[in-house]
C-alpha cells in the first residue's frame, strides 16, 4: 500500500510539475475524448479559455495534437482505460 501511494506522489508531482491544477483538469477531460465545449461546459468556463489551456497543455508537453494529449494522460496514469466510455 505504501508503495502505492509513493508512486501516486512522484507521477502527481512529475505532472504538476509542468501543468497547472487546471490544465491537468483539462487534459483528462480532453483524454475522455470530450470537445472542447462539453470540457467548457463541465468546468463552467468559456470554450476558448479551454482552447487556450489545450494549447498550452500541447505546448508544454512538445505534443502536437490532442490525440497525443489522450495518450500522454494514459500513460501517466491520468486516467485509465477502465474509466473511459468505449
């Protein structure tokens, strides 16, 4: 179980690391295959500070597109395959 928790801390800590609380909020949303107006919608901003976050979200990360944005998340545990509606 410790080990469990350490490893939560150090993969929270590499990501706020580089993303703020909100673009983290963002990008699993982002990686549930959400618009960007369901994302706006949901965290109760506009669409375009969301495209504003996505866009520094992939500048941040050097990813190109949102696809790669989704992958990102599941590779560092920001979501898991058993919560997304396939």
């Amino acid at each position: 179980m410790a080990g469990t928790v350490l490893q939560e801390l150090v993969r929270n800590t590499q990501i706020s690391h580089d993303l703020t609380e909100r673009e983290v909020e963002v990008l699993r949303q982002l990686a549930h295959g959400r618009t960007n107006r369901e994302i706006a919608a949901r965290l109760t901003v506009s669409e375009e500070t969301i495209k504003t976050h996505i866009g520094n979200i992939l500048t941040k990360l050097h990813l190109a597109h949102r696809t790669q944005a989704a992958i990102y998340a599941l590779k560092h545990g920001l979501i898991t395959l058993d919560e997304l509606e396939l």
